[in-house]
C-alpha cells in the first residue's frame, strides 16, 4: 500500500470520507439541480421508487436522512405531487409513504442522468476499485450494527 495512506490517522478519516463523498456526489448534484432537486430529494424519491409503500422510519433509514429533515422533505415532495401519503390500513398511527405518477415519471427522467454520473466515475476509477469501496464502506457501517 502506498506511504501516503498509511499515515492517516483516525482523526483524518472523517475529512477524507467527506472529501470522497462531495467529490462523488458533485456531478450527480449538479445534475438534480437541473431537475430542481436536492440530493436528500432524490434519495427519498430512488428510496420510495425502489422500495414502493415505505413508513417513515424505515424510509428516513434506508435514504439516510434524519427523521426532522425527512419530515420537511416529504412536506415539500407531497405539495409538489411527488409523493403521496396515507394512513397504514395495519396501524393507524403509521404513516404509508410511496411515489405518485408524477413522481415515478420524474424518476425516469433523473435516474438515467444520475446512472450517466456513476458511469463516468466507473470509468475513472475502475470496476474493481469501486467494488473494494463499497466493500470497505459496508465492513465500516456494519461495525455499529
């Protein structure tokens, strides 16, 4: 392994996973700009269109984003027909979350612009060296759980 990256300590990690993280999600947040999206945005409507009807609490989990943020993201997406909301017919006190039309059709507009961004780190680190990422990111978020 390479000198430079041995010497890192724990205290740099946190400033190199963000550095990583904004540089990854530079372009794709370029591209949701055009859509009048924000990131959190677009993770809740990938989240709600991969997984169809999800409560909050596993939708503010999967998207990672926080339950205060998700709230106000739903508000906006709900007012804008994105994302419809209804009571769980399981438990009244659960809210069901999932796209509408409109927010589906947004989706296959986005998604293929997002793919684009992916592909084109794809090729400027590897195939390989983006499986040994997700790897190592995976081992790292399992640790806590």
């Amino acid at each position: 392994m390479c000198e430079k990256y041995m010497k890192v300590d724990f205290e740099s990690l946190p400033i190199l996973l963000q550095k990583a993280r904004e540089s990854v999600v530079l372009a794709a947040r370029q591209t949701l700009s055009n859509f009048e999206l924000t990131e959190q945005q677009w993770r809740v409507i990938r989240t709600t269109y991969l997984n169809g009807e999800l409560n909050a609490q596993t939708l503010a989990s999967q998207s990672a984003i926080l339950g205060p943020s998700l709230s106000r993201i739903l508000n906006r997406l709900e007012q804008d027909g994105i994302l419809l909301r209804k009571i769980s017919p399981g438990d009244q006190r659960e809210l069901v979350i999932s796209l509408s039309a409109k927010g589906k059709r947004l989706h296959q507009k986005v998604q293929p612009k997002v793919q684009a961004n992916y592909d084109e780190l794809s090729s400027k680190l590897s195939n390989n060296k983006i499986s040994q990422l997700v790897g190592l990111l995976d081992d790292v978020i399992a640790i806590d759980q």
